[in-house]
C-alpha cells in the first residue's frame, strides 16, 4: 500500500530578541515578514505562504537557549526548491561572514549547517531530483555524509 507523502509545515521559535533573529532569517535567509503579533511574534514566508517560521518572546526577551547536551530541536531544514537558490544563500552568507558549522553531500540533498542567533540549528538543504537517489535492493533510500563541493555550487549563480 502506497502512503501519502506527508509534508511538516511550519516551525515557531522562542528567540531572545526579535530584530537580531530577523536579521538571520530575513536578511540572511531570504525570508519575508508577512505579520506581526504586537512587539512580541514575528511571521515570516517565502512564496506568499502565510507563514514558514515563526518567531516569539513569549518566554521573555532576552531568554537564553538550553545548554548543549539537553534535550530539544537538534535543528530544522529549509528546503529550497532550486540548487540556484540554495546558492545565493550561501553566497549572503559568506559575504555576511556569517559562520557555517558544516557543508555535507548526502546524495539526496546538499546541505549547509549553521546555527541562528540562538543557537538553534538550521539546515538550508536542495534535494537532488529522485532520479538521481540511490535505491538499495531493499529499497530504502541510501544516503550518505560525504564533503560538499562549495565551488560547484557556487557557480550555479554564473549559469
């Protein structure tokens, strides 16, 4: 029996202070306010969904993360449709100067790991179309962890 693809919507965030985490996720990543909450929530889209990512200090501002080692979100991903976009991510990033924690080539997907202003782990990912995914003869799909060619994805912004 076939089951149907199941997608995971939206992700809301306690951050300690909205403007340092929008100028992550808006400035940095791309993303787009679509609504406030009073001084207290931030919504933010891409593509004129109502929301992707939602930030808050209901828990009070200024509020710290959990130390390493706890329990919680080890990290969420942002998918981009395109390897195009996933590139010109990068590239604010890098020229931000914005610190990367891991580049990593799973044969499914390319993905870059960084961590928010919170220390909550963001993976920005671009799935490598199925037909290129490795099919076990169990048919699981096969990934890996493998070094990710930055350069050639960088280069996808001169196509």
């Amino acid at each position: 029996m076939k089951k149907d693809n199941a997608i995971i919507g939206h992700v809301h965030l306690t951050v300690g202070d909205l403007e340092r985490s929008l100028g992550f996720y808006r400035d940095l990543l791309g993303f787009e306010v679509t609504s406030y909450i009073s001084n207290s929530a931030v919504f933010l889209s891409r593509g004129g969904y109502h929301h992707h990512i939602g930030l808050n200090t209901w828990s009070g501002k200024g509020v710290i993360p959990p130390p390493r080692g706890h329990s919680g979100l080890y990290h969420f991903a942002i998918l981009f449709p395109t390897r195009r976009e996933l590139a010109e991510v990068l590239k604010r990033i890098i020229d931000a100067g914005y610190q990367v924690t891991g580049f990593s080539d799973h044969g499914v997907s390319e993905a870059i790991y960084l961590d928010d202003p919170d220390g909550i782990g963001v993976e920005l990912c671009c799935d490598r179309p199925k037909e290129e995914w490795n099919i076990g003869d169990d048919g699981h799909v096969e990934m890996v962890t493998e070094p990710m060619d930055i350069n050639d994805l960088l280069n996808e912004l001169n196509k």
